[in-house]
C-alpha cells in the first residue's frame, strides 16, 4: 500500500476511521469521502461520487459507507435502501469508469446468512436474512457480483463478523457495552435469550482483512469473502470471560425477546489460505479495549 493512492468512503465511521489509521501509517496517500466531512459529500448522489472517484485517481478504493445499525434500518427502510444498495453502485459505476482502480472492497455482512445448519457456512450458501439491513448487503453483495462478473471492475464485497475495539463508538455493540457494565459495576440487560453465537473480531484483525482483499481484488472480482474468528461466542459467554478475566461476580438480565438473529459459524478457509489469519485473540482484545475505555 505504500505509495498507492486510496479512496475510503464511510471514512468517519468505526472501522473507516481505523482504516485511515493503518493505511496512512503504511504510507498510503489517502483521500476520505463522509457527510460528517462535507455535508455535500452524499454516497446516494452519482455525479458526486463519480466526481470525487474521478478526481482522487486512486488505485484502491474501500466503500464503507453504509447505515450499519440494524434497528435504525428497521426505522428508517427508504433511507437505508438509498445509503446500502444506490451508494453501492454509485461508487463501483465510478470505478468502473476510472482507469485506475485495481482494487475495490466493498463492506458486505455476516448477517445476510441467517439461518443454517451447524455445518460452518462457506460462500456459497444461500442468503436467509430478512430484515432490512440483511437485504440491503444482500444486495450490495449482488451488485459487486454483477460489477466484477459483468463490467470487469474488481471488486471484492468482505463478509464480515462483528468488530470491536478501543474507539468503537457505539455503545449498543454487545463487547463495549459489556465492557461498560463492568466498569460501571452493572447488572447488563441482554434482550435476546443470551444463547446466539458469532464471532467478535478485533479491529486491527478486521484491518488486516480488508486491505488484503484490496491486494486480491483482480483474483476474487465479483466475489464474496468471509472473515471471522474461529471461535463463537453468545452474549452470556462474554459476559462469564468478561468476569473471569477482570475477577469479578455480577449476574446478568436476560430478558429472553426474540431478535430475529441466528448463530455465525463461517468458513473462511479462502482468507485464511491467501494469508489472514487472526492475531488477537479475544480475551487480549478485551484487555487493550478496557484500558483504552478506563
């Protein structure tokens, strides 16, 4: 990446901001796209998009930008179909005119699986989701298809897991808020049954992901890519690491609704095989997190 030309959109957001970091620390000359930037820098306006992508000239493009808050999207379906589905191909029609993109990785979903059997779930397998965030990357995931089958653009949609670390701002995501609990000497207040499996990424594992993807884009155009960690955790599962690590006995509140959510178990033998592999284990990951959060 050093030297290269690189254009983030969703660059304010939580993984966009670290991904900024890394990419300019290994010399990359970086250029951001976000409306808490520039209120006029609007992911659903073409022209905008291909005037910036047409300007900037860059090599790799990463396209973050997205409304990546399921209940918000359930609140908002119109929105979030114009942010997740048109800033999609508005960004890879710009880069399907450019003559300088050899990379784009765009931010797909473990969510848009759903249901499946035990049997970790590879690539191919069928998209189960309903809710309308899991639509919305259902077919962001197909639009990249299409762009890198269809048009030649190489374009790689990166599928995954849930990412946390020291500057995730959302307080909802299930290891912060934790975290904050245990800080605060809080009973936490777990919605679902508290029994649901997936994966927790750290952030710089997720980092590593991304800008390996941008690296095989011309290999995997059109392609869709899992990334998580071996292991799955439920939410009372972190809660008992979070007390045995930090030695601590506070029982949680399972209210026990239904969330509409389903156990992650992804194959990502591809990634692994190219050269990913995870570098931070959890209970390390909660570690560094906590003390950035103290």
């Amino acid at each position: 990446m050093k030297g290269s030309v690189v254009a983030i959109t969703g660059s304010e957001g939580f993984i966009g901001k670290e991904l900024v970091r890394r990419l300019n620390e290994l010399g990359a000359e970086v250029h951001t796209f976000d409306l808490q930037i520039d209120e006029n820098m609007d992911i659903t306006n073409p022209e905008v998009v291909y005037n910036w992508i047409t300007a900037v000239k860059p090599k790799y493009v990463f396209h973050l930008a997205a409304n990546s808050i399921v209940s918000d999207s359930a609140d908002k379906p119109l929105r979030t179909y114009e942010i997740n589905v048109q800033g999609t191909w508005n960004v890879l029609d710009a880069c399907r005119l450019s003559p300088f993109v050899e990379g784009v990785v765009a931010t797909s979903s473990n969510h848009i699986y759903g249901e499946h059997d035990g049997a970790p779930t590879d690539e191919n397998a069928q998209f189960n989701h309903t809710d309308t965030y899991a639509i919305t990357k259902i077919a962001s995931d197909y639009i990249c298809k299409n762009y890198g089958k269809v048009y030649n653009v190489p374009v790689v949609a990166l599928r995954h897991t849930n990412v946390y670390g020291p500057t995730d701002p959302h307080k909802s995501h299930i290891i912060p808020y934790l975290l904050r609990c245990m800080i605060d000497t809080e009973k936490p207040v777990i919605k679902s049954n508290g029994l649901i499996k997936k994966g927790f990424m750290y952030m710089d594992d997720v980092l590593d992901a991304y800008i390996l993807c941008a690296e095989k884009a011309q290999e995997w155009k059109g392609e869709g890519i899992n990334c998580s960690t071996e292991e799955s955790f439920s939410p009372l599962d972190l809660w008992d690491i979070i007390q045995n690590e930090f030695e601590f006995d506070l029982p949680a509140i399972v209210e026990g609704n239904d969330v509409n959510e389903a156990d992650e178990n992804l194959d990502c033998t591809r990634l692994i095989e190219a050269g990913w592999s995870q570098r931070v284990s959890l209970r390390d990951g909660l570690h560094q997190t906590v003390q950035a959060l103290r």
